[in-house]
C-alpha cells in the first residue's frame, strides 16, 4: 500500500460518506485520522445530529463486519462479550461447552449511549478496546482486525447514566464534538431525508486494505523536533510539570498521561497519509491536539468558578509557544 494509493482510497471513502452526511467535515476527516491511526473515537452530541447515521454509513461503506451495541441499564458483559453454552449431540449423548460471540466480535462497532450503563460492563468493552481479546471461562478469545469502536454520549441527560471515568476515557484516542449544522446544511438535510429518494453507497475498503492503511501510518518518519514538541505538549497539561504555564497550575487537577503524547504522534501520522505526504509537521500535531487532550484533563473548582473548561484550556494551550521550543 503506497501513500498516493491511500490517499486515494480515503478520498473515496469520504466521497461515499459524504452521500449520506450533510455537512460535519471536520468530525468525518477526525474519524478517519483515528480509523488509520488504529484508534478509538468517542462522539459527544446532542441527540438528532446523525452520531449514529454517520458511523453506520462508514459501515456500509467498506467490507467490514458491523456491530451496534444499545447500551441499557441493564446490559451484561456477557451480551457484548459473549457466553458459552452446553451443547447435546443427540446420537452419542455427550455433552460439549461451545463459545458463541457477542457482539464485540465486528470490525466496526457501534457503543450507542456507552454512559447508560454500568461500569462493570464499560469495563468489558474497554478491556477488548484495548487488549483485542476477551477471557471467558478461562478462554482466550481473539477478537477481529481492524477493530474500530465509536462510542456516543449525550452531554444532556445525566440522570440514571454512569460517567466514564478518567482511566477509561483514556483508552479513547480521540473525544469528537458534534455541533449543530448550519442553516444552509440543515436545509439540505431535511430535503434530502423527507423524500423516497435514498443514496446507495459503494463499499471501498475491505480489512485487508485497511490493516495495509493502519501498518503504513506506522511507518511514516516524524523528526526529532515533531516528537519532542507532542511530548512538550502532553505534558503542559500536567499542573505538576515545571513546564506547564500558569494557568494550567491553576485551572487544571490532573493532565495526560503518556498516552496523549502517542496519540498525537499517531494522530500526526495518519493526517499527514491521508493527505498523502511523506512526513508529519506540526501542524498535523496542531489538528489532532484538542481530540487527544480535551477529555484527559480534570479541571478544578477554581476552573468551574471562572467557567473554564478543558476545551478552553487545550486551545490557550495550543496557541502557545511553549510547546514548540
């Protein structure tokens, strides 16, 4: 796989989506970045946005194995995972212990409302997020490649929803905000959805090529410079760091782990093939910054006296200069 062949295929994979979804370029060209760069996106919207409608038509448009999951109160990780169950054969009598899969094992993967249930089995879905495998009765179970989740949350309602947890909000590479569109795009999306008229899409990726796509992200070179400004970078947001500028000290409680500073390399990376260059700058890092780092710092009291939130913080932080030295 060459960067003019991948860059090509996600030009078409983008003219595909863009078919269905009217407008939210910016949330579709970052959901690409973290689908190249082999990460996972958390959706932030109010509901009627199209969250869903655009990860199901990313799914329609390649040849990948998709997964919706409706998280409920009530979910097990035994529904997403799997379980295992007692099988007769009826001419011998012998019994047998057979694993049946649960929804995590899919390519692309749909968390629907991932607050709205308990942690025990956000837990089990962040565990294979990470580990690519599941454990069930003492079984390992490898789950499949590429594996892309796209969790949502509604910052609305919280009542009867269980927050993610810092820890977990980590293993999420980037936190998207989905944003209202605009008059002349609404416009165009009640003409297009109030007619018999529907778009068929055209699948453009299959997992071979994907996994292709995903290994030569990694190969991209970034210099010295582009490593130490990311890692400047993630550490600013540290109270703690001597290199993090004042308002940070006072504003924030904690900052990003080790974890933002991959991520905005990563980040860097699959920006820079998608556009079909040989090599990352700090501009791809300067894209990528509010995703990786907005949802990996805890402000304080003081910040949520003076109505500053982390969205604010990582975009003083960003203009800066510090971290480019």
């Amino acid at each position: 796989m060459s960067l003019s062949d991948t860059a090509a295929l996600v030009s078409a994979l983008q003219k595909e989506l863009r078919r269905v979804i009217v407008g939210q370029d910016d949330v579709i060209a970052e959901i690409l970045t973290a689908f190249l760069a082999g990460g996972h996106c958390l959706l932030r919207g109010v509901p009627g946005l199209a969250k869903t409608l655009l990860i199901k038509t990313l799914a329609d448009a390649v040849h990948l194995k998709f997964s919706r999951i409706q998280f409920t109160p009530d979910l097990m990780p035994s529904d997403i995972i799997g379980t295992e169950v007692i099988e007769e054969d009826r001419a011998t009598g012998a019994r047998s212990i057979r694993f049946m899969p649960g929804p995590l094992f899919a390519n692309i993967i749909l968390a629907d409302e991932i607050n709205r249930t308990p942690p025990k089995t956000q837990a089990a879905l962040l565990e294979a997020m990470q580990e690519y495998q599941v454990t069930v009765g003492g079984v390992r179970h490898q789950l499949d490649r590429p594996l892309f989740v796209l969790a949502t949350q509604n910052p609305i309602e919280q009542e009867g929803t269980y927050p993610l947890p810092e820890a977990q909000l980590d293993r999420f590479m980037l936190e998207l905000r989905v944003s209202y569109p605009s008059k002349v795009e609404e416009e165009a999306i009640v003409e297009q959805t109030t007619g018999t008229a529907r778009s068929a899409l055209h699948p453009v990726l299959d997992a071979t090529s994907v996994l292709a796509m995903q290994a030569l992200v990694r190969r991209i070179p970034v210099s010295r410079g582009l490593i130490r400004a990311a890692v400047s970078l993630a550490r600013m947001t540290r109270p703690s760091d001597t290199e993090a500028p004042p308002f940070i000290k006072e504003y924030v409680e904690w900052g990003a782990g080790p974890r933002a500073s991959q991520y905005l390399v990563l980040g860097a990376k699959a920006r820079s093939a998608i556009a079909g260059r040989p090599m990352a700058d700090l501009e791809d890092v300067r894209a990528v910054a509010a995703s990786v780092l907005r949802h990996r710092m805890v402000t304080n009291f003081a910040a949520e006296a003076a109505d500053r939130t982390s969205e604010d913080l990582v975009r003083e932080l960003v203009g800066g200069k510090g971290w480019l030295r």
